[in-house]
C-alpha cells in the first residue's frame, strides 16, 4: 500500500531496478570481436575481447596479467576515443567513452 520510501521520501529503488544502470542498450557480441586500449603509459596497445558494447562504453576482457589504468584510449579501427575505465573485476573491465560518438558501431 505504501511502498518502500527512505526518510527523504524518495522511492527505495527493487535490487533488480538497480542491477543495470547502463545509459544505453548493450549489444551482445558473444566474444566475436576484439579492440585495442591504449592504456597511455608507455606500454603497447592491449588487445582485448569484446564481450558487449554500446554507444556510451564496452564490456572487454583482458589478456591474464594485464591491467588498465583509469584513463585509456579505445582503438577502434582508425579511430581513437578517450575512455575511462568504470569498473574492474578481474580480468574483466567496463569502458565508458568519455567522448561518446553516435556513429562508432
């Protein structure tokens, strides 16, 4: 009847409404495709798998024993796009592109 409100009267949002806070809807590549990232330390380019990927970032996995630092360069193709890595979980990390572009995929 009342629902689930915080002292603030703000909705207490259900676990699975928070599950997925992406801002755009992922396309799931099922380990079809890799990208390189520059991780702009001095290091060569990482090839990684991409697992999905949307206008607004990429989920990659990373080869064993590579790690990213929190601003990379995503290459795609020709292109170069500033990114930030938004989260870690082991070999796994996902990618926001700082400057996201439309027309990439």
């Amino acid at each position: 009847m009342f629902g689930c409100y915080n002292c603030g009267m703000q909705r207490i949002p259900h676990a699975a409404e928070l599950a997925d806070r992406r801002d755009a809807p992922r396309a799931n590549v099922e380990r079809r495709y890799t990208t390189s990232i520059d991780p702009c330390d001095g290091r060569k380019p990482i090839a990684c798998i991409v697992l999905d990927h949307s206008v607004t970032g990429m989920r990659v996995e990373l080869p064993d024993g590579q790690h990213l630092p929190d601003r990379v360069q995503v290459m795609i193709g020709k292109l170069s796009h500033n990114a930030r890595v938004a989260w870690r979980d082991g070999k796994f990390a996902g990618i926001n592109f700082v400057d996201e572009h439309h027309s990439i995929f």
